[in-house]
C-alpha cells in the first residue's frame, strides 16, 4: 500500500510541475518560475527516492548505504535498465546541487532536465514498479 500512495505522491507533484512549467528558458529564468520548478524537481527526486527504498525493502534486498546506490541495487535485480539508473543517479547529483547551492548551477541544464527528461524517466520508472 505504501507503494502505491508514493507513486500517487509522485504523480501528483508531476501534475502540479506540468501545471506551472515554463514555455520557454526565458519565462523558467522569472526568479519565482524557476524557484518553483526547482523545488517541484526536488519534491519529485525526494519521492522517486523515497519509492526505490519501498521498493528495496518489499524486495528483501540489500538496503542501501548511500541513496545513489538504491537505483544500482535494482539495476543489478534487472528491475531497471542502466540507462535509467544512470539517469536517476544525475537527477539525485542535480537535486543535491539544487538543494543545497553547491556552487554555479546550470540553469540551461536544469531547464531542460524539468522540460523534457524528468516526468519521462519517472514515469518509465513508474510503469516499470506497477508491473
């Protein structure tokens, strides 16, 4: 149950991103748009986090030490691809900078990542946890 009240989680952060997303880098660079987005990024990685560790636990499997390591355990029980693990270990590197202002952050970057990666990887993910 609690898998599924994550994942609910998750969808709806995604719905509330979709909502505000920015047409253009020019609209996402208005000081409130981008702070906005960067928090519904963080939201949504926390969540994505949050929803492998489910996943880890229900499975019996090795509990992680670092949670960057969560997305290489279900990458060795062939439950995600090594593209998508690799895709959620930068997502969580991103989320990380974004959170806690380690030096400059790409707004380009970050942009694109909330534009056009971020809800096509989590949802891959999802569609791959709901089978």
């Amino acid at each position: 149950m609690r898998i599924k009240d994550k994942i609910k989680e998750i969808e709806n952060y995604l719905n509330e991103l979709d909502e505000i997303m920015p047409k253009s880098f020019k609209e996402y660079k208005k000081i409130e748009k981008k702070a906005a987005c960067e928090r519904y990024f963080e939201k949504i990685i926390e969540a994505v986090i949050d929803l492998v560790f489910l996943i880890i636990k229900d499975k019996n499997l090795k509990i992680p030490e670092e949670d960057s390591e969560a997305f290489d355990i279900l990458l060795k029980e062939n439950i995600i691809s090594e593209e998508l693990a690799e895709k959620f270990k930068e997502a969580k590197g991103m989320r990380n900078l974004i959170a806690h202002r380690y030096g400059n952050i790409d707004d380009e970057i970050v942009f694109h990542s909330i534009t056009e990666e971020l809800e096509k990887d989590v949802k891959e993910l999802i569609k791959i946890i709901k089978k």
